[in-house]
C-alpha cells in the first residue's frame, strides 16, 4: 500500500458541504484516509477573488499508482461541477493536488510529485505540518515543518473551527 497526501481545496458553492463530499469520493474511489487535517479558511493565492478558499490536507493509503489517482482526482473534480479555465488559478468548487505519493519524486508531462508549490503556500504547509510535521520532502531535503518556518507567504489564513 502507498501513502499518499493530498491537498483539497475550493471557493465556489456551499465549500464545507464540497469538501465532505469530496472527501466520501476519495475514499470510494482512491483509497482509505488516515489522517484528515482541520479545515483552513485562505485568501485566494495566485488571483484576486472575493471569496476565501477552505482548505485542508488528507493521508491515505491506496494501492493505485500516482497517475491512476490522477485520473480518478479529475473525475472527482468533474462530478463535483469544477470547471476548468484557462487561468492555472481561478474559482472553483473543488481542487485536489497529490502533494506526496511515499517518497518518490515523480516529474512527467502530466504530474510532478512532490507538488512543485508545496513549499509556497501556507494553505497547504499548516495543515501538512498538522497531520505530519516530520515528512520530509525529497527534492529539498527538509520536514515539512522547515519548509513552513522558512516559507514567505503572507496570506491571510485561519483555523475553522469545523
């Protein structure tokens, strides 16, 4: 079995109901989550919107290979009204990231694993660290929580009490 972290995320339509749906999703489709992180309330990152993202992280265990799970992450995201623009950061219901897949590093067209941004965002470094301080990201040779204590985002974001 693979572990496997996830980042989850979305701004659009009633977010908390999307998230539990997405969550009941991935366990049907990709496998059994472990460890589910608080649920984060974060301005957009990237783009301006009126509307704050929640956010949080999962770990599961899955016997699926990382692009199998790429492929079932996108019908997830369809089943649950993503729509995809041509913007790389826009609104959306739901958007799901593979941050880890054990310790591999991954890099094809289609997917890079470990996420190439993890390290660059707030939104996915707290809840990380709370569910997983000492994972260490391979391509930087640090914990998660190392990462966080030197990453410069300044986004406002807080703790739903959910």
């Amino acid at each position: 079995m693979n572990d496997v972290y996830l980042g989850i995320g979305g701004n659009l339509g009633n977010r908390l109901e999307n998230i539990k749906k997405t969550l009941a999703l991935i366990s049907e489709k990709i496998g059994k989550i472990e460890k589910t992180s608080s649920v984060y309330l974060s301005e957009p990152w990237g783009f301006e919107h009126k509307k704050y993202f929640t956010n949080l992280v999962v770990k599961l265990k899955t016997d699926k290979s990382p692009n199998k799970i790429l492929e079932l992450i996108s019908e997830i995201e369809l089943e649950l009204k993503r729509l995809r623009t041509s913007s790389q950061y826009d609104a959306r219901t739901v958007d799901i990231d593979i941050l880890f897949y054990n310790n591999e590093i991954i890099k094809t067209e289609n997917l890079e694993i470990p996420h190439p941004r993890i390290q660059d965002r707030l939104f996915v470094l707290l809840p990380l660290v709370e569910i997983e301080k000492d994972l260490y990201h391979q391509s930087f040779k640090k914990s998660i929580l190392e990462l966080l204590n030197e990453c410069k985002d300044k986004s406002r974001i807080r703790k739903l009490n959910c």
